[in-house]
C-alpha cells in the first residue's frame, strides 16, 4: 500500500540455464550469443484489475572475454584477439531485440583500471552494430557512486529519463 492505495507487486527472476557459472570463471558469450550468467527480471505490478510490467535483464558482457582466478583480488580480464566479436555479439543482441524489443543497454562497469578495455570494446561494438532499437551508455559505478554516495545514481537516472519515457 502506498498513499493508501494496495496493489499487488510481484517481482519474477529468471535465470538462462546458458552459460550457469560462478563469477570470475565464467564470462562473456559463447558462440550462440548467450551471455554467462544471463537474469531476466520482471517486475508486475496489478492495480485495480490493471496490469503493467517492466522487464531488466543482466548478464556478462556479450563479447568473448575471460577473467581467470588467480591469487590476486580481482584479476585481470583478458579480451580474445582470435575470434570474431561481432557473430556472438549481433546474435546476442538478435534475440534481446526478438524477445524484448528496444534495449537500453547501461554499463557499469569502471571506465579505467582493468575494466577500462571491457567498457571501451562494448562500446565500440555497439556503435558498429548500428542498430537504432539499441542504445548504450556507460555509467562508471565505482567512481561515481563510491564512499556510499548514492545519491550520485541520479545523474544516471538523469540520464536514461528520456528513454524510460519512451
């Protein structure tokens, strides 16, 4: 109930038995186009025999890059330079479309550091893409949002009011 008003809220999470791992040893896509450890969340909400919902899904980047184990904290990821990109990429991408339709793809990843070369490749391989029902943006988490500043999740917000509008 909120200002007095009840409504059902339900919140539904599926996760792709494609590409199932844990963090670090599974990552990026495979040749199909299924991103590791893919979520779709939907969440519904029922209001007076009305019904809306919004779908969020999550998932490795799609492209093929690992990030092996090793002893320090958080290792290195190493982007492959022997295969091409853009089949698993487009495929991925393909099926978000087919089942979802327009995505609004946000990245936060960090921008520098060893993550740097992950969020440049993704976007570069979006703006290769070309497809207009595919938007991007890079939001870098940890710079903005560190020593719990929260509140800097506006500017991302900010951001992405226009196409939530849409």
């Amino acid at each position: 109930s909120i200002n007095g008003k009840c409504f059902d809220w339900l919140l539904v999470s599926r996760r792709s038995c494609f590409r199932a791992g844990v963090r670090y040893y599974v990552r990026g896509i495979d040749s199909e186009g299924h991103a590791a450890n893919f979520v779709e969340t939907e969440q519904i909400v029922h209001y007076k025999g009305s019904k809306a919902s919004f779908v969020q899904t999550r998932g490795s980047i799609p492209f093929f890059w690992s990030q092996r184990p090793n002893l320090k904290y958080k290792p290195k990821p190493q982007i492959s330079k022997s295969v091409n990109h853009m089949d698993g990429f487009q495929r991925h991408f393909d099926s978000q479309i087919i089942s979802y339709g327009k995505q609004m793809i946000v990245n936060l990843v960090n921008q520098k550091g060893s993550e740097k070369p992950l969020e440049q490749t993704f976007a570069k391989m979006v703006n290769s893409m070309a497809n207009g029902m595919v938007r991007y943006i890079a939001f870098d988490f940890h710079k903005e949002c560190s020593r719990m500043r929260w509140d800097r999740l506006q500017i991302l917000v900010d951001q992405l009011a226009e196409q939530q509008d849409e």
